[in-house]
C-alpha cells in the first residue's frame, strides 16, 4: 500500500509539473496585433456582418494565425484581435485575403478608411504569458486592456504579466482565454474571454487583477484607477476563427 501512495504521490507531482510547464509555455514567442477601428457612418451594422463573415475565410486560408477575434462595442466601436504562431504568420494575415478584402471596403465601412481608420490603428504585440484556451466557442464577451509601465517599471510590469498565465490557469475556470501581450518596453496589454458576465466579474475579482491592482501604483503610469480601469475596454464577440 506504502508503495502504490509513494506512485500515485510522484504521479501526481509529474501532473502538476507538466501542468504548470505547459501553462509557462503557453503561446511562448507567439505575436499578437489588435485593431480597434470606428464604422462609416451608418455602416455599423455592415461593417459587424463584414467581420462576422471573415472568420471562415481566415480558418480556411490562413493556418498560421492561431486565433482570431472580431469584436463589436457599443455605438460604432470594432475590433480585430489576433494571434500568430510566428512573425512570418502575421505577415501573412495582413497579405491575406481577410486584410485585402478590408481594404477593398474600407473606404465604405470604416471611418478615415483604409490608411487612417485601420493601419493606422494596428498594435503589434508580442506573448508574454497565456491561458490556453478552453470551450472557445462558448465565449460571448471580452475585455482589451491596454496598459502603460510607469517610468523605470516596464521591466517589474513585463515580469508580473509572464507570471500570470499560470496563475488565471491554475485559478479561473470562467475565463476561456487569457493572454498578456508587450507592445513596446513602456507599453503592455491584456487580452481575455469570457462565457458571460459572471466570468468576467470573477476574474476581475480574481488573484491576478487583485495583485495588479496591489502594484499598480508603483508599476503602472496612472495607478489602478486611472492606469488600468481607465483602459479597459469591453466587446461582445462577433466571431473567432
């Protein structure tokens, strides 16, 4: 009996090692580029059919963007995020047919059109931490956060981001997706999914927003209030590839 509690202890203890390895490694090196852009005038409601029409052709023609999101706010607010399994796949996405397809209309769909109401408006990123994602397609809502290191800091930010993957994995059940993203070295991001609003109200109640909230004031420009609830911005999904 000692020896099957000794087997059962040290497979266990393999479990949790993985566990939290593959957590650590989740999307490691993986890119990210969000879009937020405002619709023409009247053109909300075509512009949402356009992104909600776009997830199949970037499931059939693009194998290298690992995720991709369209998002509507209220008013006239949508968004594009999505994440790339290297440098040349995003290339790629922005090549493709999706991206071409939105040139062709912009001028029509989007406020500012092509230049000023979309490329100007793309953010790359790259991964720092992720949770993996889990019943996908159940997601309805979610959140971008967009976060900037207070001065000296974005390396202490950069750490406490790349630490919290594992721990909204380990931790938070209701939300589907989580990823935290570095723009530059001041400026950082946060991306995540929920089935609902309760997903979102507990991981906003949860141990990561709880410790963010307790550096913010010495990592983030701004501190929780105006640093980071300030920032955040909430989408329905349209879409996810």
């Amino acid at each position: 009996m000692s020896q099957l509690l000794k087997t059962i202890t040290i497979f266990s203890l393999i479990t949790l090692t993985t566990f939290v390895y593959a957590q650590e490694q989740a999307m490691k090196n993986y890119k990210a580029s969000y879009i937020e852009m405002n619709a023409a005038a009247g053109q909300t409601d075509n512009f949402a059919t356009f992104l909600t029409n776009a997830a199949p052709l970037v499931k059939q023609t693009e194998p290298g963007t690992k995720l991709w999101f369209a998002l509507q706010a209220p008013e006239n607010k949508l968004a594009i995020f999505d994440i790339f399994v290297d440098e040349q796949a995003r290339k790629a996405h922005f090549s493709g047919a999706v991206a071409g397809a939105l040139n062709q209309h912009a001028n029509t769909l989007v406020a500012e059109g092509w230049d000023n109401g979309v490329v100007a408006n793309i953010h790359h990123s790259a991964v720092l931490s992720a949770k993996n994602p889990v019943d996908l397609y159940s997601g309805t809502t979610a959140t971008y956060i967009k976060l900037k290191a207070a001065p000296g800091q974005g390396e202490n930010l950069a750490a406490l981001l790349s630490a919290a993957g594992s721990i909204v994995s380990e931790t938070e059940p209701g939300t589907l997706f989580w990823v935290a993203l570095q723009i530059d070295e001041d400026h950082f991001a946060i991306f995540d999914i929920f089935a609902g609003e309760a997903g979102r109200e507990a991981h906003f109640a949860g141990k990561v927003a709880g410790l963010l909230n307790q550096k913010a004031a010495v990592l983030v420009e701004g501190g929780w209030a105006d640093g980071v609830v300030a920032n955040v911005n909430n989408f329905d999904i349209l879409a996810i590839k």
